[in-house]
C-alpha cells in the first residue's frame, strides 16, 4: 500500500496509472463481478485505531489531548463575545459541515467559504480550501484568531479557561503536572481532536475487499463510473477519496483542494463556494465545465454521463 501511494504522489505517474486502468476497468470490471486489485489496494481503509492515527513528533495524539480537545471544540469561550465555537461551523451531524453555502460572517456580511468536513484529516497534506496551512496545529488557530469567525484573543481565552478548575484539570491529564491553559496546550489539543474524527466504515469496505454484493447493483455500477468512464478517480482516490492536491475546477481561478468524498451525502452543499445544493449539481457543473486559466487537467473533458448513469455514480457517493 505505501508503496502503491508513494507513486501516485507524482502527477505523471497518476496520469499514466489513471488512463491505463481506466482502460482496464472498462474492458474488466462489468456489472460489479469484478474487482481489479489495484483498486482493492488504493481503496483500503488503513487501521484507524486512535493509537494508529498519524500525529507530528511534536504533538502525539493521546486519549487524553483528544478529550480535552473536544471539549474545547464545543466551548464558546474560545470565541470574542463568546457567542459561537468551532462546532458552530463544524457540526457532528452535518459531517462537520454547517449545511450553509457559506458559513457565516460574525459581522453578517463579509463573504467566507463553505465550512469543509472534517473527517480523515490525520492523513491531510494542506488544509483550508486554498491549502494555507501545512498541519492542522497551523490550521485550528486561524479560525479562533480571526476576526470573522471566532474573533478570539488568547490572553483573554486563556483567562477565562483558567479560572474554571474542571478545564484545568484536563490540561493537567492531557499535558502533565502543572500544565496550564495556553496558546500552545489548546492549539495541540484542539488539533488532536480534529486529528481524531475518522469516518465510520460503510458498505464500501465490505465490497472493496471483495463482498460486491455489499452494494447494490447501481451503486456498484456507480463505482464502475467513478473509476471508469467519468474518470473521479483522477482527483478523488485512496480511502478517503482525495489527493489532497489543488486544482482549479472551473468555478474560479483559483485552485481549490479536492476535498475528500467520506459521508459526502451529509455535508452539502458543495464546492468551496457552496454553489451547488447537490451531488447531481456537481456532476452538472463537470458536465458543462467552463474554459478559464489554469483548468487542472484532469477536468479538461467534460463528464458525459446519461440520466442512469448519473443516477448510478450519485447512489455510490452516498454509499460513501
């Protein structure tokens, strides 16, 4: 398997590995009754044990960082007017989506990007939609100092976590005697929680893995599609359906991170504008995909898929 992903790490290599087995899932993969290894292989779920989860030298995921980080994940103190936390833009229920086009603004106004999920992002390369930030400790602090969303200051946010005895005492459990709040303990906290949210397994574990009637036979014709005539696979592989790689996608200049496709069905809307209220809205807009500067490559034929098959790649996404 690592051996399999480090050489899909090189943009040629993924482009003459796509073109030949999409060639080889066209000619052998018909109906569901055949899964190629190599898909088999991409496709794997790695172990996804806490213990397992990757986490920086600096920064080891343990049970007890992960606990106090989901705590401060659902505390509104973290925030200016203490009127909103993480969890207002990242809801469990919503795949840690907020269901909105575009979260919102604290001045009501100002024009932020869709809330992403945030699943599977121990195995994250970037992270923001523009792919900013190099590591998740990077990540979780831009949204607690900025302005317009949580609007946070760390003198006062560590304040306010000082003074209550029960925090206090999980900074001591996840840091050591003596630890304290600080801009450092909450950032590592705060990371391994997210670093801790991995999607549960579904069907498509059991059919990958060679149980093909764990899906039906639309969502396996689905599957077909997907790593076949419309080519997802180019963008979206591995378990978690992402090569966490930025491609313009038509909808801007600007090149966008392929966003994972785990629990797809609960995050809508989509892109990282919101534009699109659904998964067939997707697909339209690669059917019609515009001309602009800088089109990844990959996305340089337009989807040409009748109503059946949309149908059929749209109920394998949702399989997801």
């Amino acid at each position: 398997m690592r051996t399999i992903c480090n050489f899909l790490r090189c943009p040629i290599l993924v482009a003459v590995a796509v073109l030949a087995m999409l060639a080889a899932s066209n000619s052998a993969v018909k109906a569901g009754e055949v899964i190629l290894p190599i898909w088999q292989e991409i496709f794997a779920r790695p172990n996804t044990s806490l213990a397992a989860l990757p986490s920086p030298q600096h920064n080891r995921i343990t049970k007890a960082k992960v606990q106090l980080g989901a705590a401060l994940f659902f505390d509104r103190r973290l925030s200016g007017d203490q009127a909103r936390s993480c969890a207002s833009c990242h809801m469990p229920a919503l795949g840690f989506s907020d269901g909105r086009k575009l979260a919102e603004a604290r001045d009501g106004r100002e024009k932020l990007a869709h809330s992403p999920s945030l699943f599977n992002l121990a195995w994250g390369e970037r992270f923001f939609w523009d792919g900013r930030a190099e590591s998740l400790e990077v990540q979780v602090v831009q949204p607690i100092l900025n302005p317009q969303e949580l609007g946070g200051a760390w003198p006062t946010i560590i304040d306010r976590l000082g003074r209550d005895r029960k925090t206090a005492s999980m900074f001591e459990a996840a840091f050591g005697p003596d630890s304290e709040p600080s801009s450092a303990t909450i950032t590592k906290a705060l990371a391994s929680y997210v670093r801790s949210l991995v999607s549960a397994p579904t069907r498509f574990e059991q059919y990958i893995a060679g149980v093909a009637e764990a899906l039906s036979n639309t969502e396996r014709h689905g599957f077909e599609l997907f790593v076949g005539k419309a080519g997802c696979v180019s963008c979206h592989w591995g378990w978690r359906f992402t090569d966490d790689r930025l491609h313009v996608t038509g909808l801007s200049h600007e090149p966008i991170k392929t966003p994972g496709l785990r629990s797809v069905a609960n995050s809508g809307p989509y892109m990282h504008d919101g534009s699109k209220e659904t998964l067939e809205a997707v697909l339209d807009h690669y059917a019609k995909i515009p001309t602009v500067s800088g089109l990844s490559p990959n996305l340089t034929r337009s989807l040409n898929l009748n109503e059946p098959e949309v149908a059929a790649l749209v109920a394998f996404l949702k399989a997801l």
